[in-house]
C-alpha cells in the first residue's frame, strides 16, 4: 500500500522499525531445526521469518513449496539433513535478525545496505525533511517515491491542463533479499493518483548487495536518473499516439513478459476497464492503476509500477 507523508516522517518509522535489528555471522553446524519457523543456533531457539524461510530453502536447495506444505517433523527432517551438508562445505552464514527472530540468512559475501543508510544519503544530498514523499515498506521491501511537482508536465490533451505527470526519482530496497538496491525514475499521474517506475539508461541504477557501489555512486547515480528522466517523458507523450488493436491481448502479453501471475494479469484487466482506451497509454496506466489494489505487499506495488515502466521503455518515436 501506497502512503503520502513527509520524508521526515519515513525516517522516523523506518528507525522505529529497525530498533531490534542487528547482524551476526553464525557458524552452520551449530544450527537446528525444528521446522520451517522454528530453530536453534548456537543454543538459542529462534523463530524464522517468512523471508528467511524462503532463504534457508533457496540455499538448503529444498524447495519451499514443498516444504511449507510438509509436518513440522517432516521439515524439520528434510531442513536437518540439509544443514549438515551445508556445514561441511560452509563454516557460517550472515544472519540477520530482528530481535529473537530470524529475519534473513546469506553468505558472507552479502554486504548488508540498510534502508535508514539510504534514508541518511538522502538528507546528505539536500532533500528537505518536510518534503512530501510516497512510500511503502513492509518486512520484504523498501519503496520511496520523490515527485518533483514543480517539473510537472501535460501529456493527454483529452483531458486538458488537469492531466498532468509530475516526475521524481524512486529508491527501492530489500534488507533480506528479494530485490537489489534501485534508483530509478519515477512518474506521478495527478488526475489518478498513478505512479510508475521507469530505467533510465543513463548510468547503472541496480546494484547488488554484494559490494558497497550503492552508497559510493549514490550522487552520480541520482544526477544521471534525474537527467536521463527527459527522453521517458517524451515516451509518456508519444505513448498517446501509439495504436493498439486488442488491448487485452496486449496486456496478457506483457504480463507474461514482465513477470506477472494471471491473477495479476486479470487485476491489469480490471483496472483496464476503469479507464479504458486503444493506446499504449492506457496499457500502461492499466498496469500501474493496479499497483493501488486492496492488500498488495509493498514487492507487488513496485512489480505493477514496473511493468508499466518496461512497457513504456518500448515505446518509441
């Protein structure tokens, strides 16, 4: 779910949500299981978060549909075995923990970018405190949305001077290792209240937790974003007088495309249907209408905003 606030008030939600965080490298052979949300290390009984859960199955190569639907004592089999194999190839892991519990589990090659380091480089290159921000954030994922209203723009003149995009940058980031650390440009519809996220091909935006590029290239990344946002707003613009013949034949393709389960393309669908039209405009505020449904993750938000801005990365003049 989408918020609107201050950015001041994001960083003082995100500190409040990381008060028992804390990292620790844990030796392997002094881990046990008791099932899949439940184990010892280094004699402590820990619970396991659903996203270490999908961790340790990714790395005991037990796969977690599987596993989730077994007995605990049956997980608890499978995870035991698995780990003593692991040991004698591993000596730890870096764990990540809240508090008792486990909240993520890697190799020591991760080097951890926590979302308030992202939050303090912000301040650093001159954001204001008091400025609104949108952003959503969850266990999983990070998502804050910078627009830039003073740089708004028209692009449909069906709907006169009220159809205005607003540009602005996108941070986005995962603590335990759904996605890698993104600055992207992002796209503000006031007459919907839509956002999608686009890539600039300016300069590399993705970066992995694996070194620390992330906050070394943070300026230059962020100036080649906001740069290279140019050409995608004249996408936004052209998109309008890009025909499409079967609108629904369109989406389903760029949901296969783009990542997305048929459940979420019916959801495209539906919002199609809010706002429907025969331009590549309208696929994409499909996709991106979408991100505002009832219950999403802040991952599914980022997904529909995304695939709207891949979709609009296509069109060209």
């Amino acid at each position: 779910m989408i918020n609107t606030t201050t950015l001041e008030n994001v960083i003082t939600e995100v500190h409040h949500n990381s008060i028992n965080h804390f990292d620790e490298v844990m030796p392997v052979h002094e881990m046990h299981f008791d099932s899949l949300k439940q184990m010892w290390i280094s004699g402590k009984r820990i619970d396991i978060a659903p996203s270490a859960q999908h961790l340790l199955s990714n790395r005991l190569r037990v796969p977690y549909s599987y596993l989730s639907r077994c007995p605990e004592d049956l997980q608890a089999h499978n995870l035991n075995f698995w780990i003593k194999q692991e040991a004698q190839q591993r000596e730890t892991f870096f764990c990540r923990f809240n508090g008792d519990t486990l909240r993520a589990v890697f190799t020591e090659r991760y080097q951890p970018l926590d979302n308030m380091e992202i939050l303090s480089q912000l301040i650093q290159q001159g954001f204001d405190p008091c400025s609104e921000v949108q952003y959503s954030i969850d266990n999983g994922m990070f998502l804050l949305k910078i627009p830039e209203y003073a740089k708004a723009f028209g692009v449909n003149p069906g709907y006169g001077k009220l159809d205005e995009i607003v540009p602005g940058v996108a941070f986005s980031n995962s603590e335990v290792g759904l996605i890698a650390f993104c600055i992207e440009a992002f796209f503000y519809r006031l007459v919907c209240t839509n956002g999608l996220i686009s890539v600039v091909t300016a300069n590399v935006s993705r970066f992995k937790h694996i070194s620390n590029k992330g906050l070394d290239n943070f300026p230059e990344t962020l100036s080649a974003v906001i740069d290279g946002s140019t050409r995608n707003q004249e996408a936004l613009k052209l998109s309008h007088q890009s025909h499409v013949d079967d609108p629904f034949s369109s989406i389903e393709s760029f949901s296969k495309r783009f990542g997305l389960s048929q459940n979420e393309s019916e959801i495209v669908k539906q919002s199609f249907e809010q706002e429907s039209g025969n331009t590549m405009f309208h696929i994409i505020n499909a996709f991106t209408a979408s991100a505002k449904s009832e219950g999403l993750t802040t991952a599914d938000v980022y997904k529909f905003e995304k695939a709207g801005g891949q979709i609009l990365s296509l069109v060209k003049p």
